[in-house]
C-alpha cells in the first residue's frame, strides 16, 4: 500500500515532466516520419494445386490440402526462387548494394526476407506480401512469384522425369535389339523362308494355327521361345514408353491465382499515428526512468548526509 501512494505520489509529483515527455515524444516520432521512405504493399494470393496431373484435376478439380500448401510455400520460399527474382528486377540496383563489398549477398537477403513475404492462411492458401518503395514494383514482384513458381517446379520434376522416360526408352532398344538379332537367328536357321515370323507370332492363340508348319528345324525351339519372351516384354515396354511419353508432354498443372497484385497507391508505411505513440511511449519511459534515478540519488545522498 505505501508503495502504491509512493509511486501516485512520483507520477503526480513529475506530472509535468510527463506532460513534455509524450508531447515532445509524439512531436518527435511524426517529426521523423517526414523523413522514413514511404512504402506500398501489394498482395497476390494462391491455392496450390491438387494433383501432379492434369487428367486428376479434370476429373476431381479441387484445391490442394495442408501438404501441397507446405511444398508451394517451401518452394516460393527458397534459395532458388530468391535467385531468380533478385537477377530478373535486378534487386540489388534497387537495395544500392555494392556487389563487390564482402557480405552483400547477407544483406541482400536480409533486405528480401523483410520485403518479400509469403503466410499460409487459414483457408490452406499462401498469401504474398510485397512491400516496395515503388507501387508498381511491388505488384510486380509479387506476380512473378506467382507465375515463376510454375517454371521453377517444372524445372524441378523435369529431370526425374526424363531419367523415366529415358530409362524406360533404354530398356525398349535393349529389348528390341535382343529381338532382332533373334529374329536373324531364326531365319538363318529356319528353311521356308517365305514363312514370316510376323505372321507365326499374330497366330500364335490361333487354336486352329499349327505352329509346327512354321517351327520346321529342332534348333528353332529355344530360339523362338526366348523371341516369344522378348515379343512380350518389348511390347509392355513400348506400351509404357508411350503412356509416359504422352505424360511428359502434358504440361503440369498450374497454381490458382485466386488475386493478382495491383499497385496500390496508398503507402503502408510509415505511420505517423503509430511513430508518434511509439516515440512519445519512448521518451515518456526514459524521462520516468530518469527521473527515477534522480529520485534515488538524492534519497541516497540525503541519507549518506544524515
């Protein structure tokens, strides 16, 4: 209790230094913000997509859930995607930064991470905030990302993809190679000659074809049974090169741009409403401070004295 009316009796007793103190705070943080660079905020927003296909979205076209929300994040959020917007609005220029002093590339991150912002909200999309000296270039900036993180993602699917399709394609060459050096085994042996192997493979589930007629020499057997085994597989492979050819070829599915930025023209910041009461908050608490030291050292010296 008595330190309760000690600390009213403080206050009342330095009410005019307070007084002062967020006065010339107040004055103080809006004086300031005359010379803060005014800034412009634009927003784009997205929902990720839902599947890797394009045949999936056709037929079950919704947004993407918790997880393909996390990937678009991580990917707009990289050190790649960071890359290709510093070099295309050429970010340095506009940071001043003097690409030939030690650290700059620290303090052109540092300065992109506090510009370039991404949220996931609560209804699973990512949000893009951009915040630039100039309207224009915020909008910008905030498109791109938009647009590049496509590229950027099929850049990244690109070569698993091909490493596919290419695995696939070396396994049908190998296959069809094996075919035709069968297939020159089984005319070098076999004596009609005007019989076409084509023709024995096509009759093969025939019931009513005899094989014998074609199958005229007993070195042929293994041969054409090994040929039949690699028929098959040859024509597997050539049936799951083209259904992943075709898949290679269809481009991926794009993000939902729900939003894309405009410039706006009103300046997010700074406040002078939000400077000023942040100034004067800060003054008022050094002059308590202040006046509080003084306080104690007179209390100090009173009693040294006594």
């Amino acid at each position: 209790m008595e330190n309760n009316k000690s600390a009213i009796h403080f206050l009342f007793h330095n009410r005019k230094l307070l007084f002062f103190s967020l006065l010339t705070g107040g004055l103080l943080g809006i004086g300031i913000t005359f010379f803060i660079p005014k800034t412009y905020l634009s927003t784009a927003i997205v929902f990720p997509y839902n599947s890797n296909t394009k045949a999936d979205i056709i037929g079950n076209p919704q947004f993407g859930y918790e997880l393909e929300t996390e990937q678009l994040m991580q990917l707009m959020e990289s050190e790649s995607m960071r890359t290709r917007t510093v070099k295309h609005f050429k970010l340095y220029d506009y940071y001043e930064i003097d690409t030939n002093t030690a650290g700059w590339e620290t303090t052109l991150t540092l300065r992109y991470v506090k510009d370039i912002t991404f949220f996931r909200s609560k209804y699973l999309s990512v949000i893009i905030n951009v915040e630039t000296t100039k309207p224009k270039l915020s909008a910008a900036i905030a498109n791109f990302q938009v647009d590049e993180v496509n590229k950027y993602r099929t850049q990244i699917f690109e070569e698993n993809r091909m490493k596919e399709l290419n695995s696939t394609k070396h396994q049908l060459d190998m296959v069809t190679a094996r075919m035709d050096k069968l297939r020159d085994s089984i005319y070098a042996i076999k004596t009609n000659k005007s019989e076409l192997l084509y023709t024995f493979m096509e009759n093969l589930n025939n019931e009513n074809y005899d094989a014998g007629v074609f199958v005229d020499d007993p070195r042929l057997e293994s041969i054409i049974q090994r040929f039949i085994i690699a028929y098959r597989t040859h024509n597997h492979l050539l049936e799951e090169y083209k259904t992943k050819q075709l898949q290679y070829e269809t481009p991926l599915p794009s993000v939902y741009a729900i939003d894309r930025a405009q410039p706006t023209y009103r300046k997010a910041s700074p406040s002078f409403l939000l400077n000023g009461i942040i100034s004067a908050i800060t003054v008022l608490l050094v002059s308590l401070t202040v006046a509080g030291v003084r306080r104690k050292w007179l209390e100090f010296k009173s009693e040294i004295k006594d």
